[in-house]
C-alpha cells in the first residue's frame, strides 16, 4: 500500500462523515417546520389547510439542503 491508496481511503471516509453530518442540519430543520405547523394549527385551526401548504414548501428547502451536502459527497469523493 502506497501513500495514495491511504490518502484515497481516508478521503473517501471523510467525506462520508461529513454528509452524515449534513445530514443533521435538514433533519433539525424538517422537525422545526413540522413542530411550528402543528403549533400554527392548534392556535388557528381554520388555518390549517394553509399552514399544511406552507409547511410541504418549507420541508422541501429544507431537504434541498440535503441533497447539496450528498451532491457535495460525489463530487470530493471522487
């Protein structure tokens, strides 16, 4: 085994961690959004259908994030 292969494995390591760090970012942030809609909801019941809209749009930015941090994964992995 030369330096390369060992330099090659331990990056490949890495940057699998850091897409599971990432990951941690969207999963804080969809748990937000969703805890602020049912807040949003029970405050304001004849909202909810609104509120339920807004909540999907938010979940799908957040979650955007997520696939930047496993795009970022394929491209230093490589």
């Amino acid at each position: 085994m030369d330096a390369t292969t060992v330099l090659a494995e331990v990056s490949g390591s890495i940057s699998t961690v850091g897409y599971g760090l990432a990951a941690i970012g969207p999963a804080i942030g969809v748990g937000i959004v969703v805890g602020k809609t049912i807040e949003g909801v029970a405050r304001q019941p004849e909202l909810q259908g609104r509120l339920q809209v807004m909540m999907w749009i938010g979940i799908a930015f957040t979650e955007a994030l997520a696939f930047i941090g496993i795009a970022t994964h394929f491209i230093f992995a490589a």
